[in-house]
C-alpha cells in the first residue's frame, strides 16, 4: 500500500496503472474509518484491480466550524486498517493542496440540494460537489463508491457526474449498521456512552416505521416517527421526511409510483446523525 500527499505523485502513479491496463476503484473518505467504509473498500477490491481510497475531512463542506474542527482524525489507525483490508494508495492531501487558492465554484442542483440535509446544512452540498469533482479530476476512476448511509449525497454526486460527463460509474453500497442498529458513522465515536446507548432509539424508530407503513397514512406516520424519536430526551428530531428516491420530492402518498425513503437527521447534544430507510412500498 501507497500513501501520497500531493496531486502530481498519485496522478503518475495511476497513469502507469491505466497504461498498463488495469482498472481503477476509488472510495472517498474523510477518514475516521469503520466497517461502512471497509465494506466499500471490499467492493472496490472485488471490482477493480486497484482501489484508492482519500482520506480528506474537507473544510468547504462544514457549515459548522465546530463540527470541523472536532471531526475525529485518525490518520494511522486508518491506514493500518486500510492495509490490512488491501487498499492499494490512499490519498492523504494537505488542505493547501487540494485548495492552494479558495474555491468560488457555485453550484444549483435544484430541488437536490434544497431539502433535508440541503436546507439544514446551508453550503455543505456545494463543499461536497467541489471537493469530488476535485477528487474525481485527480483520480479519474473506471468506479467510485458511496454509501446511502448519505442518501441524498449519492443523489447529488449521481447529478454532478451527469453534468460533467464524467465517464465514470457511481457504485451505490447498502448501508452497514452496529448489531443495535445505529447506522455507522465516524461522528458516533464523538458519542458519551450514555448517548451512544440513546443513539439507538433513531434506527429504532425507523425500522417501525417500515412496519407502520402497511397500515398509517404517509403524514401520521411522518408525526409518528418525529414524535417517537423525540419521546427521548437525549434526542431531538431536525427532520424526518419521506421523499422519492429519484427528486427528492416529499410524497403525500403511498400510492405514489416511486421508491420511497424515509430520511431522518437527529441531534443528541451537539452530535447531529443522520440515518434512512427505504420503504418496502
Ligand atoms: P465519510 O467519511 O463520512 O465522508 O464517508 C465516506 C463514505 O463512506 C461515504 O460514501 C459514506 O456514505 C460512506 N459511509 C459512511 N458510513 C457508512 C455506513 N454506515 N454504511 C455504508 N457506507 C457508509
């Protein structure tokens, strides 16, 4: 495994590599590594010949400069758990070198980029959309993978490839949990136990909503889920929409010929998480 810091060296690197024929898997992370990383980093490797993964908390996505500046940063432990799975590069930048001057790209990805996690967190999707097309750039993978842990990211980053052509395909992989349930994510390690323990009750919440949708009207189980969630004092509901997969559009109804996800963001304390499920109707 190669660890680089600058663009020009892991540009050479992979042009070798393409030149000799060999296809390219790349997972962008922002470190803090767990099992939904891993889980994408094994379906790279399954894919490709060589997978890349970055490692780069990116300061243009945060609107929270709190939440930057504690965003855990595990550098060696990742990269002893990224050898260990077989990763063949990683991508470590410094900020200087992604951004030697501030980025003023804009970008308008309609209704994508104006619900949930969108209008919650204003600027973080234009962050996201500036620092992949970056990566994208840099690495010009045959494959990049996502998690829907980040429903609406992957609807955003499916968009951005759209409008720039780039010729690559966006792997979607399924989002990988704790034995309770809470869905993976680097923010729960910043988590006291007592929360930690509390955390659960989102998922919980949501995996009886699935079951609720055979029989509750779209807008009662929408109070129902925000309500359950919020019984619990150490949690306090930002949203819980449900919308169709492709728009992002709220639904009114379960006869609506879409796949339908419920999407929910949840602050316990100054923690906020985020978590979805699809619905089986
Ligand atoms: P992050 O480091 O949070 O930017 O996440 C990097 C990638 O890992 C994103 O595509 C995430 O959606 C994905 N990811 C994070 N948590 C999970 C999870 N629990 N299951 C699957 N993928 C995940």
């Amino acid at each position: 495994m190669k660890v680089f810091e600058s663009i020009s060296a892991l540009t050479q690197e992979i042009t070798q590599q393409k030149a000799a024929g060999k296809t390219i898997g790349f997972v962008p992370t922002m470190g803090a590594l767990h099992d939904g990383h891993c889980s994408l980093v094994a379906r790279s490797k399954k894919e490709n010949d060589i997978t890349v993964v970055s490692i780069f908390v990116n300061p243009t996505q945060f609107n929270d400069k709190n939440d930057l500046k504690n965003y855990p940063r595990t550098f060696e432990k990742d990269s002893s758990l990224l050898e260990s799975f077989g990763a063949d590069f990683i991508f470590h930048p410094s900020e200087q070198e992604m951004y030697p001057t501030q980025s003023t790209e804009v970008w308008d990805f309609g209704q994508l980029d104006k619900v949930m996690e969108g209008a919650h967190r204003p600027g973080h999707f234009n962050g996201v959309a500036i620092i992949v097309k970056k990566l994208f750039e840099i690495v010009i993978p045959h494959k990049a993978y996502f998690g829907l842990k980040d429903f609406q990211q992957v609807a955003i980053i499916k968009e951005l490839v759209k409008r720039t052509q780039f010729p690559i395909e966006i792997v979607e992989c399924p989002i990988i949990r704790e034995p309770d349930g809470l869905a993976m994510s680097s923010r729960n390690m910043l988590l006291s136990p007592e929360a930690r323990l509390h955390a659960a009750n989102i998922s919980k919440a949501l995996f009886e909503a699935i079951q609720l949708s055979a029989s509750m009207e779209v807008d009662e189980l929408k109070k129902y889920v925000t309500e359950t969630i919020n019984a619990d004092p150490m949690l306090l509901v930002e949203y819980f929409e449900i919308v169709d997969s492709l728009r992002l559009r709220s639904i009114k109804s379960w006869d609506e010929k879409c796949v339908k996800v419920g999407c929910v963001a949840v602050k316990l304390g100054n923690i906020r998480l985020i978590d979805n499920v699809t619905f089986p109707i």
